[in-house]
C-alpha cells in the first residue's frame, strides 16, 4: 500500500484515502495491472459508498469499467460505466461525464455496437466543449476507429 493511502488512513481522513485509491487505481491500469486497478477502485466505491460521496462512486465505477474493459469483460465494463455515467449526469459533474462517454464509447466500440459508440463519443467532444477542454484527442481517436470499422454498406 502506498505511504499515502497510510497517512490518510492514519489521520482518519476518508475522503484522502479514497482519492489516493484513485490515483493508484489509474497508475495501476496506465502499468497494465487492471486487476490490481480494480483492487484499488473497489476500496474507492466502499469508502465513497460509505461517505455518500457521489462522485467517488461514479469514479469508482469508471475505473472498474477500465480496467474490466481491460480484461475483456465488456457487458460488465458497459453496465458499471452505465452506471458511473448516470451518477455524473444526476451531480452534474461534466468533466466526470464527458470521461465516462469515452470510455463507453469505446465500450460499445469493441462490443459491435458502432452506432451506440459513435454517439457517446461525439457527446464526449460536445461535453469537452462545454467545459472548455481543449483536448478532444481521445474521444477523436476512438471515433475515427468506429468510422474505419463501419462497413460500406452501413451508415452512421
């Protein structure tokens, strides 16, 4: 565990502790340890469950939904980003929302449902607009492999 989760947890400090576990749930998936991500944002959904902090939660459930999609595991990285998605939207919290639709986006991408993909990805660049945002490169990225993977015969 890292010395910081340590600290935070030794002055009692919850919310601390929960965003440590964040950060080295993110670390962990940038390392490609997507077990030991969701390790991490599973403590971050108990703690942020337990302090009523939403957006915790919906971040929690982001970071499952990664490192799930990770691991193959689409319909259950779908359903939790779904479900991080709709907390973020409840909260208003549209820096949060316009992350959980890249990730579903991308989601629905490798699940073949490319118009569903298509969609979240471009509610990600107009979210990024709102927020003034000035990198659109992700959600760019992914919705140009959508278009790429549409057949001819199919449209968008």
């Amino acid at each position: 565990m890292a010395e910081p989760v340590r600290a935070a947890e030794a002055e009692g400090d919850r919310f601390g502790q929960a965003a440590m576990h964040v950060s080295l749930g993110v670390i962990e998936w940038d390392w490609g340890h997507p077990r030991e991500a969701t390790r991490h944002h599973t403590r971050v959904l108990d703690i942020s469950r337990e302090l009523g902090w939403a957006t915790g939660v919906a971040s929690a459930y982001g970071g499952l939904a990664q490192a799930e999609w990770s691991m193959a595991r689409l319909e259950s990285a779908h359903e939790h980003v779904t479900i991080g998605l709709r907390i973020a939207r409840e909260t208003a919290n549209r820096p949060l929302e316009a992350l959980g639709q890249v990730v579903l986006g991308v989601t629905c991408r490798d699940l073949g449902r490319l118009r569903e993909a298509a969609d979240h990805l471009e509610l990600a660049i107009s979210r990024n607009e709102e927020i003034g945002w000035n990198d659109d490169s992700l959600a760019l990225q992914n919705l140009g492999w959508v278009i790429v993977d549409v057949s001819p015969e199919q449209t968008l």
